[in-house]
C-alpha cells in the first residue's frame, strides 16, 4: 500500500521497514535528511565554543546566523531545530489568530507540519493551485487574497517552496519568485520562502540565494538535508521580523541553550557542503536515466531538476516489488503519486549503479 505524499504513514512503519539483513549493503534514497555528519562537523561540534544561546551568548550559534544573513543578504538568521520549526515560527511571527496565510496545495506547509500554523496560532490556511513544476501563479494569489469584508479573515501572508518537494524537487526561479512577492507587496502582506532545499535550486539555477530570497521577508533553510547536518535549520530575515520569529521559537519549545554543539556542523555544512550538491544533482540524473531503460517504470528523465527523483512503478504489485528491491537493501518511499529517490552525501555514483541493478533485475525476475 502506498504512503501518503510524504512518505511513513506512521513512526512505526518507519521502524518496521528500517529492519535490514546483517551484511547487506544499504543505498537509503528514502530522503536526503538520512545523510549523517561529515567528520569535520563531527570534529567542530566536539569543540565547538559554546555559551547559553538564549541569553545570546553562544558563539558558535551567533556565527552560523551571521553567515546564514550575510548568504541569504537578510540583516538577521535565528537557528531552530527543523524545518518544520522554522516554517511555524514564521509564520505565527508574521500572522495573529484568526488571519489567513496562502499556500500551495501541495505545499509542506499546508500538508505535513501537522496543521500546526492553525493549532498554534489560529492562522488559516488558504490553498491555491501548484503547477507540476511546484509554481503558483501569481493571478490566482491575487485572488486568493480576502478583500475587506467583515464576513472574512485577514489574508497576511504568503509562501512559497523553493525547491518544491511535493511536486519533484522543481527550483524556483528568482522572475517566479519575483512575481508572487510583487502580489504580496502589491498588498502589503508578508512574504515567506519555506528553502528547506534551497541550497539545491541555488546550484540547480546557478544562482546565489541571495537572488532566490531577494523579495522574501522571510526564508526558513534546512542544515539537515543535503547539507548533511545531524539537526537544524535557520530562518533568515529583518531585525525585527527574526525577533519576532525568536519570541515564536521560544513559545515553541525551540529556544536551546548551548546549542553551539550542533550550530558547529551548520557552520561546516555552509562553508563546505553547498557546492557539492551538484555531485547529488549528476548522481539524480544519472539514477533517472537508469530507471527509464527499466521495462515497468515510468519515468520522465528529462524534467530531472535536481536530487528528488519521481518513477512511478507499471506494475500489478508495486509493494511487493518494492520490499523484494528493500530486501537487497535499495530503500526509497512508496507515495501515494508514485516512488521517491532521493540522493545525498553518502550515495556514490557507484550506489547508484548498485541501485539501478537491484532494481532492474527485480523487475526482470517479476516479469513485467
Ligand atoms: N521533508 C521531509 C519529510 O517531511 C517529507 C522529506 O523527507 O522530504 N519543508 C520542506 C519542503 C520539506 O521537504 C521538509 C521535510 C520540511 C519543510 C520540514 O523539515 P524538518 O523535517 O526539518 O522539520
């Protein structure tokens, strides 16, 4: 059966499928937030200067946000611990209860933050249409947006998702980004990138994020993704809208103290890790390509933007083929539109060869 749009219908099937064979070789494409700390994050967080981030005093931490606003050309960065914290914190510092936020329909923030914005903060969402490539179009938004009625909440904010997951991984471009925050200034509301991989639209484009995140009040970036971190994210911004952000963090749960320990690896990860994502990029294509020789698969290699690839399995039993290629260690998550593989730091060019192999030769012995 599959799984829903973002993977593990429950903790416990997690758990369950994460049972593997002593010996076996493991390729774990389920998702990029798999990837473990580098040695030289291991080696920073051991050492890391730390202090109690909640006064301020956290040295470490107060880098990686410095660097994280001088990268994104925001004036302040704030630390949290996922990306789900961040998108929450930002969102119930730009909204008051009873105001409405717009959204993509298959938007993360809409779809798998546990209607968080809404049980926290009061905030409705409101979704309009992503195009397949993860976009929305800037007319609908226009729309979207409440007039001045007393019948109606307060439209107040707006967001995006740069690359979009639920829609393959699409980068979004600085003139699409440009668009949608012309409708949110037009209006004066605010205007928020969830960049949980954003880092991957920046190599993707070739663009720096400062470019992607230019018309953004705020973006939310995740450290634990492709750029290998073991925890965290950072929310980038104004002054003043990342002290809002912070007073949110703190109502959350999410102030920490010497977390200087873990900022360390973000450190690492924004100095070392950014760049090499194009090597996940090189391995996305080369898996896509693979899988479109496979008889039973379909799969579109051409529109391969960047490290999540999408197949979708032509198959009677499409759970059964995919726990034989589990049991041969290739582990990817069944969704309910189709299979995702992700590649990441720890998947080699040669893993994927072992993956497409697994693969094929399952298909072949299943005769398809
Ligand atoms: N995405 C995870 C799962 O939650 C599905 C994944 O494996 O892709 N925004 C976007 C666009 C995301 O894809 C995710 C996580 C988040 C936010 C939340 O980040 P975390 O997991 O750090 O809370």
């Amino acid at each position: 059966m599959p799984t829903d749009q973002y993977g593990a219908r429950s903790a416990v099937e997690t758990r369950a499928k994460g049972a593997k064979k002593k010996g076996q070789r493991e390729v774990d494409l389920r998702s990029d937030t798999v990837t473990k700390p580098t040695p030289e994050m291991r080696e920073a967080m051991a050492y890391a200067e730390v202090g109690d981030d909640v006064f301020g005093e956290d040295p470490t931490t107060n880098k990686l946000q410095d660097m994280s606003a001088k990268m994104f050309g925001k004036e302040a960065g704030l630390f949290v611990t996922s990306g789900t914290q961040g998108n929450i914190a930002a969102a119930l510092a730009h909204c008051q209860r009873g105001d409405e936020m717009i959204v993509g329909h298959k938007s993360h923030m809409a779809n798998a933050e546990v209607g968080s914005v809404s049980a926290f903060g009061g905030v409705q969402i409101r979704m309009v249409q992503n195009d397949e490539q993860g976009r929305v179009n800037p007319d609908e938004v226009e729309h979207a947006i409440r007039p001045d009625n007393i019948h109606y909440p307060i439209t107040r904010l707006i967001a995006i998702e740069n690359t979009h997951n639920g829609c393959g991984g699409y980068p979004i471009t600085p003139e699409d980004t440009e668009a949608v925050a012309g409708v949110a200034k037009r209006h004066g509301l605010k205007f928020h990138i969830d960049g949980a991989r954003i880092f991957n639209a920046a190599v993707a484009l070739e663009t720096p994020v400062k470019e992607l995140a230019k018309d953004a009040d705020t973006v939310s970036f995740c450290l634990s993704k492709g750029l290998a971190c073991p925890i965290g994210s950072v929310v980038v911004g104004s002054h003043e809208d990342i002290e809002k952000v912070r007073r949110q963090r703190k109502a959350l749960g999410g102030a920490m103290r010497q977390v200087g320990i873990i900022a360390a690896a973000g450190v690492v990860a924004l100095e070392s890790m950014v760049d090499r994502l194009a090597e996940d990029h090189a391995n996305a294509r080369k898996l896509a390509v693979g899988l479109s020789k496979i008889k039973g698969i379909e799969i579109y290699p051409d529109k391969l933007p960047t490290n999540l690839v999408f197949c979708w399995p032509k198959v009677k039993s499409p759970g059964e083929i995919q726990r034989r290629i589990e049991a041969r260690g290739v582990r990817f998550l069944s969704l309910s539109y189709g299979w995702r593989l992700v590649t990441h730091y720890g998947i080699t060019s040669d893993d994927i060869d072992y993956a497409l192999d697994v693969i094929e030769d399952t298909f072949k012995e299943y005769r398809v």
